[in-house]
C-alpha cells in the first residue's frame, strides 16, 4: 500500500477489509459492542437512539394503517413447536431452550441448575405459535376480524457465526401478526405491508429498495408467498430488510384460527405476517458510511447538528459557551421533518479535534465549531457528513440557522440518490448463464475484493435452474417482481432456454 | 345479599371478593390475560396502549433529567450471578436456566432439548450484574462520569403465584443504572428519581403515593439504602410502585467499576439503580377501577373519548355517521395535556347497550352517546367515567368540543382527589401496639373484608420491633420518612418504648 492516500477515520477501508470496517463503523461510531454473552450484543447509547427513531417511525405508520401493538410471552412451551412441523423445522435447529427454573448451591460451592420444568420452553424465535394460541381464542365470528396487531419485542435465534447488528442470538424486532375474513383482504394487507416497508426504508432511511417476491426455496417456513425488500449494499451483496408474509390458511388451520362466517359456517380465516428489525440498521450502516465511520441519514440521526466549541483560554469560555447556547437555542426553534431540530452541544474537556472526529465517526449530519475567531464575525464553521470532512464553510449564524432545515432535506436526498445511483451502476441485464458467472467472478481470483452487483436476469421459475445458480455461483434469486403489479417482460431462462414471464434480481448476499 | 343493589358490570363486586374482581376488571377490561405459559401474561392492546403511555412519559422524564437508553442482552451468565452472593440470593430461587440451544427429533416423535451448553444462561431477573460487566469497560476516567442510562426491557422471575400485572414471571419494565464519581452524587441521583417517580404517580396516574425509605429488611440485596414509592389501594393494602436504590461502593465493587480520580487514584466509582414496571398498572387499577369496570386517568388513557353512534334505521346510518365524524374531527382540533384529544368511534353493530358498558368497562374518560334526537338537536349525550353509569348530560355539540378539555383536566383531578381522600380516610396516628392490632383485625373474622389501612407509628429503628410487627400482625413498615428531607417528628417506639426519630408508615402489603 504505497499509495499517498489520505487517512481515513476507520481502519482497514471498505476496499481493504469490508467485514472488518464494518464491525470497525459500529464499534468506533458508539453504536453498538459484542457482550460477554455469546451472540448477545449491547446496543450503546447512540445506536439506541438510532433504533428508537426507527421504531417510532415505523410504529406510527403502522398507526396510520389502522394496527395496534400487543404483548405476549417471551416463552413458549416445547409441544407449540411439535405441532408445526414446517414451521419448526426452520427454528429448532438454533433456538435456547429453558428447562429449568431455579439456580441452588451446587456441591462445588457454585450454582447449578435446578427445579426442572416438566415441559422445556423455548426463548421466542417468533412469536407465531403463541400468537396464533391466542387468536384461536379470539376469533369466534367474522365480527371479531380483521384482528390487526404488531408486537415489538427480542426474539433469541442461536447462531454461532453473528455480526452485530446484521446477525446477533438476540435481536429487536416488531412482528405484526394479522386475521382476515378473506384471501382477498389477507393477500391486500400482504402488499400493504411490503409498500409501508419500501416507504420506510427509501423515505426514512434514504435507502432504495427492490420490493419483489422471495422464490418457492427462499419462502418464510409456512408461508404461500413471501414478499421482501432487498437493498444492495456497498460491497454489492444484497440485504433483505423486511419481510412479508402471505400465510393462507396455513397458520389458521395449525393453530386453530377458525370464524363463524357470514354465512354461519366454520371457516379457517387467512392469516399474515410481517417483521423487520435491527438489522435494519446493519442495512443503514453498508448504505450511507464511509471509510471515516457511520453517516446518519438525517429524517433518523438521533441528533441532526452537534456544536463544538473551540476554546482555546479559559478566559474565552464563558462568551464563546454563551454564543453556542444562543445558537443551539435558535436551531432548536427550527423544524425539520415535523419535528423540532434535534441538537446536541458537546463541551467536554477533550481535544477539539479528537472530539470533531469523534462525531464523524458517530455520523451527525452537521457539526458546527465555534471558535472565538467565528464569534467575533458571528459565524458558524460547519461541515456536513455527506461531504468530505475537511469540507468545511464559514456562514453567518442566523444565515445557517434559517436554512438549517433545507439542508438537513438536502443531505437526506444527496444520501439516497447516492445510494441509488451506486445500485444502477452496478445492476446489469444479463443474459446467458456465462455471463451471470463473469458478472460474479472477480478479476483476481487471490484478492476478490468488491465485485458484481445486482443481475437482472430472466428465471423459468423451475427449482433445477434456481438450484444451479446457487450451487455453481453461490447466488441466489433475491427477488422476483409482482405479477399483481403488472411486472411482465417476457423471455427465455438463462440456465434452460424455457419461457419467462420476467426478469428477476440474482446477487450475491448476507 | 338481599340488599336492592345496582347491577354492577363487574362481578364480582370490590366489598364481595375484592381478588376475583381484580382480575374480573382486567379481563373484562381488556387489558391483559393469561397465557398457555404458566406465569406470563398477554398485554392486550387496550392494556398495552395504557403501557406506551406509560412508557412515553417516564421517558420524557428520564430524558428531560439527561438520561439516554440502552439495550442490554437478555442472558446472563451463570458465573455472574455467582459472583455476587448477597445480589444473588434474592434471584436465584426464580430465574428461568437456559441450558440447551437446540431441539432435536427425540425418539418418541416429538422434539427435545440437545446442544447443551457448557455454561447455563440465566433470563435476567434484572440487568444488574451484566450493566455492572459492561461499564467496567466503559468507565476508565473521571471524564467517563457520570454515567445515566436507562433500559426498558423484559425481564422474568420464576413466580408460582401469578396475578395479571401485579406478579407475573414475565413482566415488562425499565431499569436505571447509573455511576457516579462521588457518593453526593449518586446519593442526590436516588433523590431525584425518587421525585420523578412521585411526580409520574401523582401527576399522570392519579395516585397518590407516600415517598420514603425501606428498612434494612426491606432493601433491595446489595443495595445500600432503598428508597421507594408506596401507595394506598382500595383494599387499604399498600404497593411499592417504584423504587430508588442508592448501591454506594457495594456494586463497584463486585463489577469492578472503578476510575481515575481527578487525583490520580484508582477509586471505585459509586452507582445508584430505579425501576418501575408494568406493575404499575395494577396499581392504577386498583386506585381508580369501580364495580363497573376501570377507570383510566385521562392523561394516560389510549383514548379521551369515545364516540358510540346509535343507529335504530339503516335509513339513518349515514346522516348519524357524518355528524358523528364531524364531531370526532371537531374534538380532535383540540388539545389536552399538551397533544390532540384522542377520539375512537365505536361504529361496530353490536347491540348499542352492550357497546356502552364495553367502553365502560374500559375506562374511557368521555363516552359520548350520538343518535338521531342528539343530531336533531345539534347535541351529544356524554357520560363521565368517574360519574354513575347512568349520569349522563344531553350538551349542544360546540359546547362540549370547547369544553373537552377542561372535562378532562377536571376527571384528571377528580380521580386525584379521590384517591387522595380515600388514603386519608384509612390513614392513622397509632401510638400503642394493641391500638396497631387492633386498627389490622377485621371485625368479623370469618368475613374479613376489607379493614385496615396506613398506620403512622412509632418505630425506634431496631430489626427485632419490626420482625415483631410482622410476624404478629403481618404488617411491614413500608416508609420511612427522609431525615434528609427534615423529616423529624420524635415519640417513642409502639413495641419497646425506645426514641423514635419521626413516625413511619406501617401497613399489608403487596
Ligand atoms: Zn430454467
Ligand atoms: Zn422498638
């Protein structure tokens, strides 16, 4: 690495480690840390936050079309799992079981378990089985539908191989879970969910996404249809982040859901469910951050502008820490996305510039220094985090304060069309099998680096071909685009020549 | 029961069976049930939107006192609760052990437990020891002070005897734990949580609650001293609400949490630790809930009011409903405790009086009765919750709307004052310790009903007068005033004529 390159704020860079500078991103941005519990993580502070902003956004959507939220229990008994056996199959592989209830003096003088259950429970993988128990109870007449509830809660899958944030043991997430009286409505709310989904995540995230659906072999274990969003991430490799489910009567008949219907017979009603969760944020983080830390998108950015004032003599403080205040003051007054500006000022006794990096590597999309030079001409210095960090401009306070909403808008939109335009670069029709294969080959085979992207490619829709493509290239079919929405484009399968009603989206993924 | 009583719309009724109606108010109340799992609780979504209010507020709070969230894992090691004998004591009798993470096909055909891990998790009872791991890595300096963070979380103790909401093995809560540089300020932190907490119970819920400290019995294990809120309920039995512990070195120590002083030195660092939980709505319900169902204080209610359309001719269907939209948009232009009033219309065809006592049972503030002689006259017929189901006032439709706010803020106080009236009434100076036996001795022992109350007495201080009160009467001192806070009223002890500094509050329990 002979190269004159400047120092970046995160070690190794994208291009050098890309796993490595993503767990670099969220240890050095205060995001989020690996615990002494295997697989467990610990969100800090200001990835909380993060999350926070997430789930309020999300939820008042939710809001907006006509869910509730509930709780259920954490646990749910073994015999649950043995009824569903599709279902199971999928969970039971990685799940933590609790078979005892009590820790009693063990003869080493440490504890041991103790009291054992007479049934074991499992630590909830998803909240389906249970959920599903109590709906059964619920639903008597069509009256009682549609039953339309989230839940937002930690769920436990037990992975040996975890990244913080894109695959942990534990993990928050929201799970609606909703009954209707017709395939109709089920199939309706389905989509609906997927659009909120796709809204959230372009709108909110500034990160564009490919709402499609998941092939047969991809499908949530139980479901008729599963429809997703997929995001390309910055080494090219797909995310998907959000998931919805069309369940039929699938569910309805394993756990009993069943209505007395308009016409006074016993029906199984049609169920859904749809979840997302903190690996959103994994999402966010290999959308916006760059080799200097995480970028915060602003519409979630737990803080939208930081000040840092420069004081070099103590005897400046008190003016200098004055004009700050009479400046965070005024910001606050300002509105940005139907909110006040959210606005934090960090005056802690640590070097000016550690502290200014330390907020690049938190990824604020505006950090303000105020020094006793910007004070005298009633200036701000400010740089923003979608800019290089030495970018920096000098403006009048009052002139920043007014536009300081416009241009939170502005680094919301540079933020997505970045990200668009870093996906369209590197999304390619492809129309042979050879071709997919040299699209997912790197160059040098010693150091593969970042490579390929998304292929839009036509699919028969037949297991064999899927199969081949995953086996022979290690790429799976991401996305297949709806039907229902009028998505045709016919043409001829790259692994077998047979007919295709469209493209579909290959890539590699996490 | 000869006597010609109102039908109630619970049965059975606070004076016949107050337990049964407890748990008849919150089912038919629609805020929670039980589950398939022994011990944990599903929060319907009437009872879970009375928690997110809950939840909303207390934050506000602990943010407006600089506090950020976290998120911590679920498990604990099982070597971490050994290491902390005293903490441990308390929890280990009541965990869930989680010692598989995997379910395999068994032999039978079911499914069982296999992967055993090498060392059992424990489902944190409380997040103590694993904060406590965690900010011995954050905490190095001085600078790194303080630290305020709060988690909401789930958390489970192992609880044979389960009550909806009051005992639950699965309950909902958040936990604070802070560190501090010296023991004035994690002392004043103990305080100022303390007061939030007073302030949420008093100004949101209604209830008024005596602030105080525990015994040294009473304490939280490890904690140095506790501090707590208790309140009155309607059975005259007292509930610990919240508390606020002041854990000086104690948790420092056994976490390993200490920092360079400003000195130089090496010095543990000193902690404090406050939580509340979804117990507190067992205590709303039993401050406000009558013979008819809950009563939800306005500034925590889902909804203020509801709107019940009465509908006798499909003819007239949609003339009402256009009136009752308008009203509904109408109050929603107003504002109440600083937001939009929230308005549900109640349009399901249902039976209209079966309908009216659902909302009851809710506890909704306003329900407001809209049929074709209140359209005709420009009016709406509105029930106070707080009022006689039967007490209903016909008011012109504007009046009503202008006035919503104000009506709430009047039910707000009027639940207050109640309360407050009720403590009162059962509360008395005691100064002899058969004045005590005979104030916690019902009149007629085979029907005890409800007797008793809060006993001010005095207490010298010594553990064998209290274990002498508990054991003979049980009754526990549940508050003793802050001499911090001049709290000084001397006399002599009701068991052994010793000083007493200032009375305390002795009482039944939860
Ligand atoms: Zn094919
Ligand atoms: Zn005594």
């Amino acid at each position: 690495m002979a190269e004159n390159r400047r120092k970046t704020a995160i070690t190794p860079t994208r291009e050098d480690d890309y796993a490595e500078w993503y767990q670099q991103v969220v240890r050095q941005g205060d995001l989020a840390e690996t615990s002494p519990v295997r697989g467990c993580m610990v969100i800090r502070p200001w990835g909380y936050a993060l999350w926070e902003n997430i789930r309020d956004r999300l939820d008042a959507m939710f809001k907006e079309t006509g869910h509730r939220n509930a709780y259920f229990p954490l646990f749910i008994p073994k015999s649950y799992l043995e009824k569903e056996a599709e279902h199971v199959e999928g969970f039971a592989k990685e799940c933590a079981v609790v078979t005892h209830h009590r820790l009693e003096a063990s003869p080493e003088g440490g504890l041991q378990p103790a009291g054992e259950l007479e049934e074991p429970l499992v630590v909830r993988p998803t909240s389906e089985t249970i959920i599903g128990a109590t709906y059964a109870r619920w639903v008597q007449s069509y009256r009682d539908l549609p039953i339309l509830i989230n839940q937002w809660a930690n769920v436990v899958r037990w992975e040996l191989r975890t990244r913080l944030f894109l695959r942990t043991a534990e993990f928050l997430w929201q799970e609606g879970h909703t009954v209707h009286e017709t395939e109709a409505e089920a199939w309706e709310e389905t989509v609906r969910m997927l659009n909120v989904y796709q809204t959230f995540a372009e709108s909110f995230m500034a990160m564009p996404v490919i709402a499609g659906e998941k092939t047969a072999g991809e499908r949530f274990p139980g479901a008729v249809r599963t429809l997703c969003i997929e995001s390309m991430m910055q080494d090219r490799k797909a995310l998907q982040a959000g998931t919805s489910h069309f369940l039929g009567q699938n569910f309805a008949r394993s756990s009993g859901i069943t209505y007395q219907s308009r016409e006074g017979r016993e029906e199984f009603a049609w169920t859904t469910s749809w979840g997302v969760s903190t690996r959103l944020i994994g999402g966010l983080i290999m959308t916006h951050a760059d080799d200097d830390g995480m970028v915060m998108p602003p519409r979630l950015a737990p803080a939208h502008a930081v000040l840092l004032p420069i004081i070099r003599r103590d005897s400046d403080r008190e003016r200098i820490m004055a004009y700050v205040h009479k400046v965070a003051a005024a910001l606050r007054q300002e509105r940005f996305d139907g909110a006040p500006v959210r606005v934090e000022i960090d005056d802690r006794e640590v070097n000016a510039g550690e502290k200014g990096w330390e907020w690049v590597r938190r990824g604020v999309p505006l950090r303000v220094e105020i020094g006793p030079r910007d004070m005298e001409k009633d200036a701000v210095f400010v740089a923003r985090r979608d800019r290089g960090p030495k970018e920096k401009t000098s403006l009048p306070w009052k002139q920043f304060v007014q536009n300081v909403g416009s241009e939170l808008e502005d680094i919301q939109s540079s933020l997505f069309e970045r990200a668009l335009d870093r996906r369209e670069r590197h999304t390619r029709e492809v129309d042979t099998f050879s071709q997919l294969e040299s699209f997912f080959t790197p160059v040098d085979g010693a150091r593969p680096g970042i490579h390929g992207g998304f292929a839009r490619a036509h699919w028969c829709g037949r297991e064999e071909c899927e199969k081949r493509i995953n086996d022979e290239l290690s790429v799976t079919i991401r996305s297949v685009p709806l039907e229902e929405e009028g998505f045709t484009e016919p043409g001829k399968c790259i692994c077998c020549g047979n007919e295709s009603r469209t493209r579909v989206v290959m890539a590699k993924s996490y």
